[in-house]
C-alpha cells in the first residue's frame, strides 16, 4: 500500500510542478510580448493550463474524496469562465483600439468578392525605427 502512496504523491508532484513551470512560462510571454492582445493570451493560456495541472496534482495527492470532487469542479468552472472572459477583453480592445495599423492587418471583402486591406501595418522602415528606439521589452 506504500508504493501506490509513493507513487501518487510523485505523479501528483510532478503534475504540481508541471503546473508551476506553465506559470513561469506565462510570466515571461506576459512580460516579454509588446502587444497587448499577445500578453493577454499568454495570461489566459498560463491560467487555464497552469492551475489545471496544479489543481489536477492536488486531486492525485488527495486521491477519490469529496474535496477532490470540489477541485475537478473548481478545474472545470476555470476552463469555462477563463476563456471567455479572456475572449471578452480581446473583443474590447479590438474594438476601442485607436492605433489599428500599427498593430494588426484588418482585411476585408470588395464588392466583387476580392480580399482588400482596409488597415495595414507599419512599414518595415517605421518598425526599424522602433525598434532602435527601443521597445520596452524585458527579455
């Protein structure tokens, strides 16, 4: 009975530290990406996948209970309402943001069918410029 204890706590160990290394990496996507939508869905990705497998570790320590009932709803509620909420501020910045063209391609349809650019990026001199000046990144 000791072994399949042993073993528990090390597959829920390694899940735990799984979960914390999904952390770490979303702490650097966070602080390194420019972008404000790019940060936003580093964040989101950390979460859901970070806390799933540190929460999914708890449940493997724990072993069949009630509290690892409460923790697979807590990992399911997360996967639900984290993604969504995440897609609702992309969705607002999307729509409030006043410098489209620096940030992203917008295309659209012509009215015989053709695909056309109604907002371009910067050119390849003004992001040579920007980045010479500098673009705050950490990394």
């Amino acid at each position: 009975m000791a072994v399949i204890e042993w073993i528990r706590f090390l597959a829920g160990a390694v899940l735990l530290l799984l979960g914390l290394l999904i952390f770490l990496i979303q702490m650097v996507g966070v602080f390194r990406f420019k972008y404000v939508l790019n940060r936003m869905h580093a964040a989101a990705m950390g979460d859901t996948l970070g806390i799933g497998c540190c929460l999914l570790g708890l449940i493997v320590m724990k072993g069949i209970s009630f509290t690892s009932l409460k923790l697979l709803l807590v990992i399911i509620f997360l996967w639900f309402s984290s993604p969504v909420s995440s897609h609702l501020i992309a969705r607002l910045e999307v729509a409030t943001d006043e410098e489209r063209e620096k940030h992203y391609k917008q295309l659209g349809t012509a009215e015989n069918g053709e695909m056309t650019l109604l907002a371009g990026r910067a050119t390849e001199a003004e992001e040579e410029k920007e980045k010479e000046a500098g673009d705050g990144t950490v990394f």
